[in-house]
C-alpha cells in the first residue's frame, strides 16, 4: 500500500450548513465548534449552520469556519486508525493541516486565522484589488504576461497554481482586467473574474503579511509529527521556526498546489483524504493524476463508510 495524505480545502469551499451533521452525531466533533465559539467570543457555529451566506463569504468569518469545520471532521475519523504520512493544506487550509500535524494548537489556529482573514480584508481598499481563474494557459506564458502587465504599472501576479489548465493570477484591479482581455496571447482559452475581497497571494497582500507575522510571533509551534508539505515551496518542512516564517511568506506569494500534489505523488504518495467541506481538492487532484485516489471526508456519511 502507499502513502497517505490528509489534505484541507481554502476558501471557496464554505457551504452554509457544513459540519452539522458530526456536529449533532458526534461529541468530539461538536466540542471543536464549541471550542471556536468560546475562543472567537461569538456563535461561529450558528454562521456556519445558518448563514446567511453573505456573511459567511466574508473573509473574517470564511477563514475561521473553514478550519473549525476540517478540524471537527478531523476529530471524526479520530479512532479510525487512519495516519497520514503527510499532510498539506490548499492557502488557508494550511493551518488546518498545521493542526492535524500537532504544529499548531486548534485554538491558536481559529485565532490566526480569524486576524488573517481581517489583514487581508484591510490591506487593499475594496475595489483596488482583483483576482481572476484563467483556463487553458501554459504557466511560463501567462507568467510572462503577468511580468509585462506589471512593467507598465498595473500589478499582477500568479496566485494559486491549482492544476494544469487553472491558474489563479491576483493584483490591481487594472492588472487583473487586462489579463481577463490579453488571455490568449498566453495560450489561455478565457480568463473568469473571482469574487473575492482582496488581491490575496500577491505582493500588494505585504501590509497583511507584516501584521500577520507579529501575531504569529506570540503562538507556540511544535515540531510537526508528520512532513509539512508547503504551499510557497511545495516541499515537505518539519522545522517550527521555518513553518511560521513560511506563514508570512504564504499571505503574498503563489500557492503551489499542483507542484504539491506532484511532489506527494513523486514520494509514494497514492491516497489522498480531503477532510472538509465539499471537494474542490478531489477535482484538482484528479487533473493532476488521474490514477490518484481521492477519498473526501465531508459529510457523517463519509466518516461512517468503510476507508
């Protein structure tokens, strides 16, 4: 048999309702929202159970939600003799695979997050940032596009490298709509603008990424008790100080998925579970192997099945 590894969606993948159902079922489930009640000081539970959606698309509350949720899921399969041998988180979901690998505690996570959440909303101005999915385009040729848009004053960069054919670039509003319009000079068949906050994962995310890094000072990180495999380098790390250091750069820099998963892939890795809401991982996954097998832990249902 090969090698396993538990892997946490980002934002975009919230959904009102999701957890409920390990919530009602399960105590150590439920003790992980009412734990994140407790320590945000107000009913993130009753956002993630009843919305409205407005509220839980806000950044500030998506972030935490995001990692209560994974994590209570998390808590489920506990007993289940499941191990990972790595574990990797897509941006935001990093910290939640931080949890599963001991480095950081659930109650510190829920508070860093909840203040990333609030850094990245407050570092752009609403409307001054943008972010679009461009498909189809070869990585070096949009770079290059992003490169020249940029030298003429409008700012944008490669975001999240998901899967071959989607690739996220972030920036100006200005940077990002001529990329949406110069698509096809990098082979990209169309470019789809996001709804989203902020520039988040690029250089106009710094301001963030500095208030993020005083916060991070005043929280304990373990050394982890399985590899860490990063978004900004797509390479496992087991050394707290380097963890916390590559939290800081994650907040501007490009989230490697796709070097990710092929780097787990290229080290034995033929499993993956993704453990939280919905599944958008398993789609990208899939795009970059199809013979992975991807197994999604995000319903009751799912953690009762036999693994």
């Amino acid at each position: 048999m090969g090698k396993i590894a538990f892997v946490f969606p980002g934002q975009g993948a919230q959904a009102v309702g999701m957890g409920k159902d390990v919530y009602d079922a399960l105590p150590q489930s439920r003790a992980v929202f009412d734990k994140g009640d407790e320590v945000l000081g107000f009913s993130l539970s009753r956002l993630v159970f009843e919305g409205p959606d407005s509220d839980l698309k806000q950044t500030v509350n998506t972030q935490p939600a995001l990692v209560t949720t994974s994590v209570a899921y998390l808590e489920a399969l506990a007993g289940k003799g499941l191990k990972p041998d790595y574990v990797a988180g897509h941006s935001l979901g990093e910290y939640s695979a931080l949890v599963a690998a001991g480095v950081l505690s659930f109650e510190d996570a829920v508070q860093l997050v909840r203040l990333r959440g609030r850094f990245m909303e407050e570092a752009v101005p609403g409307g001054q940032g943008a972010m679009a999915a461009v498909l189809g385009a070869e990585r070096e040729a949009l770079a290059g596009l992003c490169r020249s848009i940029s030298e003429e004053g409008n700012t944008v960069e490669l975001a999240n490298v998901n899967c071959p054919g989607q690739i996220v670039v972030s920036g100006s509003q200005a940077g990002v709509s001529t990329v949406v319009e110069r698509v096809k000079e990098a082979g990209g068949k169309r470019a789809i603008p996001l709804e989203v906050s902020g520039p988040f994962h690029s250089s106009m995310m710094m301001e963030a990424a500095e208030r993020l890094a005083a916060e991070l000072q005043r929280v304990t990180f373990n050394p982890p008790a399985v590899p860490v495999v990063v978004n900004v380098t797509a390479s496992p790390v087991t050394d707290p100080e380097e963890i916390r250091e590559l939290l800081v750069r994650q907040v501007y820099s490009p989230v490697l998925w796709q070097d990710s998963v092929e780097w787990l892939i290229a080290n034995g890795v033929d499993t993956f579970v993704e453990i939280g809401s919905g599944s958008v991982l398993a789609g990208l996954i899939r795009k970059i192997d199809k013979t992975a097998k991807v197994i999604g832990i995000n319903s009751l249902e799912s953690v009762q099945a036999e693994l």
